[in-house]
C-alpha cells in the first residue's frame, strides 16, 4: 500500500458518440472501475462533475499528496486505467517514467501538474 493512496477522479460528464443522457461513458467507466477496485487501499475512485476535456472523453486524473498530477483522456478500457493508477501509485513522485507508461498515458495524456507547494505557517 502506498503511503498516500491516489485520488483517480473520472469524468462522469464525458460523452461518447452515440450516448443518451441516462448513462454516459464515463459514468459508464466509473461503475465498471467501481466494481474492480472494490476493496482496494491503493486507489480511490472519485466521480467528477467536468474534467473540460469535451473532445477526448472520457477523461480521467490520477493525483496524490506530493506527486504530479496526471490528466489523460480516451479512457475506455478500466483495466488499463486501473494499471495506469497503479503505476502512478508505485512512482516516488507521480512522473511514470516513459517506457514504464500504459498507452492511456503515452497518447491520452492531456497534461501532467506539478504538486502544489507546501505552504508555511
């Protein structure tokens, strides 16, 4: 387990062609992430409103305490984005080293965000 566990928030808004307005796509990969990370410490799942990547859905964020944060789009398959959140997991800081990265974050990523600064008080 890692010390922080990685927040994968997923677009819920995201629509594929062709969907209605009763169940999107990416309501339709949270539900199937939801049933395969059930019980699982390392990462949890958040359903976001809007990522605002409209024309690359469906769009995913993988963040943690002190790490980058990873933004990718076109996720469909939840087995790659379960291995991507895992290797995110696994990095010291949140950058997945290039040949180590799932395609979802070789040609879906949209952007990477450095951590945000510690304030002091």
């Amino acid at each position: 387990m890692t010390a922080h566990p990685v927040t994968l928030h997923v677009c819920l808004a995201c629509r594929a062609a062709g969907d209605d307005d009763t169940l999107r796509a990416g309501a339709r990969l949270h539900a199937a992430l939801a049933a395969r990370l059930d019980g699982q410490g390392d990462v949890r799942l958040s359903g976001v409103e809007c990522l605002s990547v409209c024309k690359r859905p469906v769009t995913v964020a993988f963040a943690a305490p002190n790490k980058w944060t990873y933004i990718a789009a076109d996720a469909v398959d939840p087995d790659e984005v379960i291995d991507a959140a895992e290797r995110y997991a696994a990095s010291e800081d949140g950058r997945v080293p290039w040949r180590e990265r799932p395609p979802l974050l070789k040609s879906g990523l949209v952007a990477r965000i450095p951590p945000q600064p510690e304030t002091r008080r």
